[in-house]
C-alpha cells in the first residue's frame, strides 16, 4: 500500500510533505519519512555498488548509504552549488537522498493528491505515489519503498 493509500484508508485529511527540487522538478517526501536534512560532507565511493549510490557517509555516528537522486531519475549530474540531502530510513537502514535543494514543509489535503499523469517519464512514475498540483505546478510524491525497494532488489547484471 503506498502512502497516498496508507493516508486515505486511514482517514487522514492532511498530509504534510518536505519539499526538495531535483533538476528543476519539485518533489515531496512526507514528512514522517524524513529524520534530517543534511549537507553531505565526505562521501566515500562504494566499489561495485549501483550506479545510484554516491557512497557512503558517517552522519553523527551512524553509517548512511548516499544515493545520488539526479542519477537515480535519470537527470544530468549536478554542476555546481552545495549538495544537500534529505536523510530516511528504510528497513531499519539510514539512506541520504542527495539532491539539489530542500523548499519547504507544505501541508496539502490528502483528497487532492492523483495519481501519475499518463505522460510522467515511466521511470519517474515507477517511484511515485501520485502528484499534487500546485498553483501550475506539479509536485511528484516520492514513495521511498519504491524509490529503494526496486533499486536493493533488482538482480545484479552478470559480467
């Protein structure tokens, strides 16, 4: 069950998001996922890890696997500015969303969230639970068992 439904057949009328762009796009990450926001400071490359994953960081004592969002999305790489990241966890593991920068925390009403419009990028819609339209433009609800879930259960391509 992604969030969106989790909200709904709970009866929740309003849903708060941490916003963050990513090449340009707004996205929202529910508010009850995200532990911290962070500016990355040394990454250590993990041999032989997915393309997505930046590498690794300590975060006040805790090991947090880092994953490059605009690589994940399929956007170019960053050039320029902080990186910033938007710390989770998923299965009882720490993970930083690297992206480009965090907006604000928006409180929407549930009942307002659709699903994916039918010309979303298929590989963006793969990790939504839905968007929101917000005064002309859409934000892209990330689902973060989606978002991880697919990239850790994948198999590996053979040599």
């Amino acid at each position: 069950m992604t969030v969106l439904e989790t909200n709904v057949a709970t009866g929740g009328d309003m849903i708060q998001y941490v916003t963050v762009v990513i090449g340009g796009q707004l996205f929202g990450l529910p508010i009850s996922q995200v532990h911290d926001v962070f500016v990355p400071e040394s990454v250590t490359r993990v041999p032989l890890s997915a393309p997505e994953v930046a590498g690794v960081l300590n975060l006040r004592g805790r090991i947090v696997t880092a994953i490059d969002m605009r690589r994940r999305l399929h956007l170019p790489p960053r050039t320029e500015g902080t990186m910033m990241a938007v710390g989770i966890e998923y299965k009882h593991e720490s993970y930083g969303l690297v992206i480009d920068t965090v907006g604000e925390v928006l409180t929407l009403q549930a009942k307002s969230a659709e699903p994916n419009p039918t010309n979303l990028d298929k590989r963006w819609a793969e990790i939504s639970a839905g968007v929101h339209r917000l005064d002309g433009r859409l934000m892209v609800i990330l689902d973060v068992a989606r978002l991880l879930g697919s990239m850790f259960t994948e198999p590996m391509a053979a040599a």
